[in-house]
C-alpha cells in the first residue's frame, strides 16, 4: 500500500494506493491518526487506486471515521473501485460513510457544508 | 467433539456461504490455494455451501465434487410436489398440520444425499468441518462439528417452505442461511486467525409471476440484508483476518444451473487468485510475527 498526502479547498486528500489489509491497515490509520491531531479533521480518501480491503482495512477505516467525527469533520470516500465498493456495502459500510463518485465532489461536499 | 486448528500449519478457515450452485465457486477458491500452496485447516459450509465444504474436507478432488453436483443437484430435487402438505395447508384442522412442513418431497434428495455421502461423520473428516443450520423453535444458529453428514446437509438445505425442516434429535433444523448466510463467526469462535469467506447474495427475481417467486423474492430481501449485518457485525466486531471473495457472475446463475458449473468454478477461481499475493505474505509474515 502506497499513501499520498494533499489538499484542495483546505480538505486533506489520503490517496490510497494497493491494498488495505492486515499488514497495511495500521499504517493507514497512523495516517489518519497524525491528519487528525494535526487539526485536518477534514478528511477525503482517494480510492481511485485502491484495490482491495480486508476486514482490518475496514476496520481502520470505520476507527478514521469516528476519530474524525468525534473531533468535529468527517471522513468521505472517493472514486472508489467496484470490486471495494462490494466489500464496503457487503460491511454496511455504504450506509454510514458518504460516498461520492470523484475527489472533486467528495471536496465539494465539504465547502458546500462550510 | 471439535477439533482445534494446527496452528503451526500455514494455513487458512474457508467459509462457504449460502448460495445454490454458485457455491461451486469453492471448487476455485480450492485450485487458487493448492497452487499458491496454502493448507485449508477448516470448513465451514452454510446451506448448499455445505456440500461443498463436506466434499473439500472430505478430500475430493475439484473434479469429483464437480461432478457428484451434477448428479446431486438437479431441478428434479425440487420437482416433486408434497401433495398430503399441500392439503394440510390448505385444511389445517380437518388434516392436521405441524412444522414439519414443506411443498416438496424430499426423497429424491435425501437418496442422492446417501449416494455421495453415505455414512460419513462430519468428525471423521480429513479437514475439520463444521455446517451450519438454523434452529426451527428458537431461531438460532445451530453448528454441527459431529455427527452424520447427511443430517447436517439436508438440515441446512431445508429451505422455507420448500423442503421440511429437519429433526435431528430432539430438536427441528431449518436452512442455514436463515441465520446466517456467510457464518465467518463459526470460524471465529473455532480459533481461526485468517479466514476466507465466499459469499453470494441471493439473487432477485426479474419478475413476479408466481407466489413462488413471491417467496423467494421475500426471502432474497431478507437473506440479503442479513448477510450484510451479520458479515459486518463479525468484520468490525473481531480481530481475525476476513479475506471476502466475492465471484462476479455475468451470467444470470439459475438455482440448479450445473450446466455452468465450470463457468462457475473459473469465476471463483478468478476472484480468488487476486487475494493469493496478500494471503502468501500475510501467512509468511504470520509466521516471523510481523503480522497486525
């Protein structure tokens, strides 16, 4: 798993590269975890080259997710692939994150908001 | 009786989920591991799934459990009609009616059920196996680790209103996927530490032309929905390794379609040989304890 790191509009952008699984979820969410307690609650991963999620992916995420609402944003996901977009459904996950088609509108949703 | 898991082995759970002839996906998901050289160290089957699981635990070859589905699975299962069932429905008190009620005769299945499994023991197994069905009264999941693999089989095949539930002791068993369709937490609770599940969500019905496909579709919808609640609640709930492959069907898969059974094992095959790299160096670095 490769992660790169930008911005637009003041949104962070994780762009998520690979795979999301037991020997990479922990360094995903030390990603997240470092955005977060530097103030970017405002957070959209970029899944336009993500290949696959295992359960400890999911569970990084779902951990991301709460720790950036509990400290006032959000994660939303982006682009994201068919074969993840099964997965994520299949674990409920469609039903408590915001999903948008591209990173442009995953940012937009958050200065709409502003 | 249960048997632990080797822990030692380089090795993974499988889980077989509910899901008709689509559940010869297995048969792939078994090819990409022998080649990648990874042990299946458990089963766990659900509903046809559980064919599937019994055959692969009880060592037969990808060509064999192929071919015993074709003579097993056959719309002829589901053909004869139960008439004295029909009549107690539809005149309860004058006939009497009890759960042991299903539209279909069971014979022809539980014979072909005799002829591939005869008096195999689910303990007996190469591959420690365990098959899931639902308990009638309570609604529970019931897990069969012992006993006779032909009882455990036709509990879990017992779908609503097709097929009877089926008395294993004391007790009325119902299809598995009625409570759980995918039943990683099995695995789980059996000590696995990486688990492959293979899932299939029911299919729905292009048009309802019948109360049966009336049923099926209710059924679809609550399966469906089930599946997702139950697969995340055991995703998020616990540290064991889910690995999901779920195989892409382009063609519509019809309930006893064994015509396209290699159709169906390549599919599953093909999902699975994506997750062969990441299982490979998850077990390896299982092994030198560099693992999440």
């Amino acid at each position: 798993m490769e992660i790169e790191l930008r911005s637009a509009d003041g949104i962070t952008i994780v762009g998520i590269r690979g795979n999301v699984d037991g020997l990479t979820a922990d360094e995903l969410m030390r990603t997240f975890s470092e955005r977060v307690s530097e103030g970017s609650v405002r957070l959209v991963a970029d899944c336009a080259s993500l290949d696959y999620t295992s359960s400890a992916g999911l569970r990084s995420l779902l951990g991301a997710v709460k720790l950036a609402r509990q400290h006032g944003g959000d994660l939303r996901l982006a682009a994201i692939q068919q074969q993840v977009l099964r997965v994520l459904d299949l674990s409920g996950f469609t039903s408590i994150l915001k999903t948008y088609p591209d990173v442009q509108s995953a940012v937009g949703s958050f200065v709409e908001q502003a | 009786m249960t048997r632990s898991v080797d822990r030692h082995q380089r090795g993974v759970a499988v889980v077989i989920g509910s899901g008709s002839v689509k559940c010869a996906a297995a048969l792939g998901l078994v090819n990409a591991l022998n080649r990648a050289g990874i042990a299946i160290d458990m089963l766990v089957g659900c509903s046809a799934g559980c064919l599937y699981a019994t055959m692969i635990a009880a060592g037969r070859s990808t060509a064999e459990a192929a071919e015993m589905t074709r003579m097993l699975w056959t719309s002829e299962i589901a053909a004869q009609h139960d008439r004295r069932a029909v009549f107690r429905a539809m005149f309860p008190r004058t006939l009497g009616f009890d759960a042991r009620f299903g539209l279909r005769s069971d014979r022809l299945i539980l014979q072909r059920l005799r002829t591939a499994f005869g008096d195999m023991r689910i303990e007996d197994t190469k591959i420690p196996l365990h098959l899931t069905a639902t308990d009638f009264a309570t609604g529970n999941q019931a897990v069969f680790s012992s006993g006779p693999a032909i009882d455990a089989i036709r509990a879990s095949i017992a779908v609503p209103f097709l097929f009877s539930p089926w008395p294993i002791g004391d007790r009325l068993y119902l299809d598995g996927y009625m409570s759980d369709p995918l039943p990683v937490g099995v695995a789980i609770k059996e000590g696995a530490g990486v688990i492959v599940a293979m899932g299939f969500e029911s299919p729905y019905q292009e048009s309802i032309s019948t109360a049966g496909r009336f049923a099926f579709q209710v059924s679809a919808i609550l399966s469906n929905n089930l599946l997702k609640s139950q697969y995340s609640f055991h995703g998020l709930a616990h540290h064991a390794e889910i690995i999901s492959i779920i195989p892409q069907f382009n063609q519509r898969i019809k309930l006893f379609a064994t015509e396209k059974i290699p159709y169906i094992i390549e599919e599953g095959e093909r999902a699975a040989e994506a997750q062969m790299p990441y299982l490979d160096r998850l077990l390896s670095a299982q092994a030198a304890g560099t693992a999440a």
